[in-house]
C-alpha cells in the first residue's frame, strides 16, 4: 500500500482505465466524450490525497484515501 501512496498516479491511471471499461463495454454508453468525461471525474475523487504536515521536528507528508481508515506518513 505504500508504494501506491508514493506513487499516486498509477492509482488515478488504474482506475481512470477501469472506470472507461466499465462504462464503454457493460454499461454501453454511447457517447465517449461523456464517459470518459465520467471516469476520469470519478478516478480523480478515488484518487489518494497528499497533505503536506508540519510536526515538531520535521514536515511530513500525510496520504489519505477513501478506502484506509488510517493515514500513510511518509518522511
């Protein structure tokens, strides 16, 4: 799991590819400006976020995600 919290757009790309699948090939929406319009609208709310953490002795970067309950630190 760390290593797609440093590196978050292969999450985005994954999920932007999955998403047009789903919705070119099971659910047959016709036009392609609107479902990958959807998909990638979609992938970028799904995606991880970066937040960057000032503590006492350093800044951290914190990556949370939808599907964590607790958030990744990163050096």
């Amino acid at each position: 799991m760390e290593y797609l919290a440093k590196k978050p757009f292969v999450v985005v790309f994954v999920l932007t590819l999955s998403f047009i699948f789903l919705l070119d090939f099971v659910i047959n929406i016709e036009n392609s400006i609107i479902s990958k319009g959807i998909s990638a609208s979609l992938a970028v709310i799904l995606s991880p976020r970066k937040k960057k953490i000032k503590t006492q002795t350093e800044e951290k970067i914190q990556i949370t995600w939808v599907f964590l309950k607790t958030p990744i630190y990163l050096n």
